[in-house]
C-alpha cells in the first residue's frame, strides 16, 4: 500500500501495530527523507502514536505530526 495521507487522517492505526512503515516529520523539523518506523502502540483515545525510530528511540507522538506514507513489506 503507498499512500501519502496525514497521519491524523488514518483511521486504522490499530491494524498496523508492529508492522514498518515510512512516514515522514511535519512541521519545523522536516526530515530530509520518510523514515521507517514500526508502531508499537496506540493510544486508547486514539490521538497518540508510539513509534520506535530506527535509533533505537521510541515516542509517543500526535497523530497529525507525522505524513505517513506506506506500511513496509
């Protein structure tokens, strides 16, 4: 699936818990490229996505921060 849609647009986040996918940073701190990333969880209202980034770090980030733009094989 490649689609580019805002994350907070995304309604089916619970689907892709531990699955890569790319998404790219909004806002002042654009990353120069998408990113991989895997969800580790969602939030229960559903506002918040936990990301391990491939540093090793993980955050709890708000959904609209992020263009996610596919989920990786």
């Amino acid at each position: 699936m490649t689609e580019i849609v805002p994350c907070r647009e995304w309604k089916e986040w619970e689907k892709l818990i531990g699955k890569r996918m790319l998404v790219d940073r909004r806002g002042v701190h654009w990353l120069r490229s998408p990113v991989e990333v895997i969800l580790l969880e969602v939030s229960p209202s559903g506002k918040y996505l936990k990301f391990i980034f491939p540093n090793g770090v993980s955050s709890w980030s708000i959904r609209g921060e992020y263009l996610f733009v596919e989920v990786l094989p």
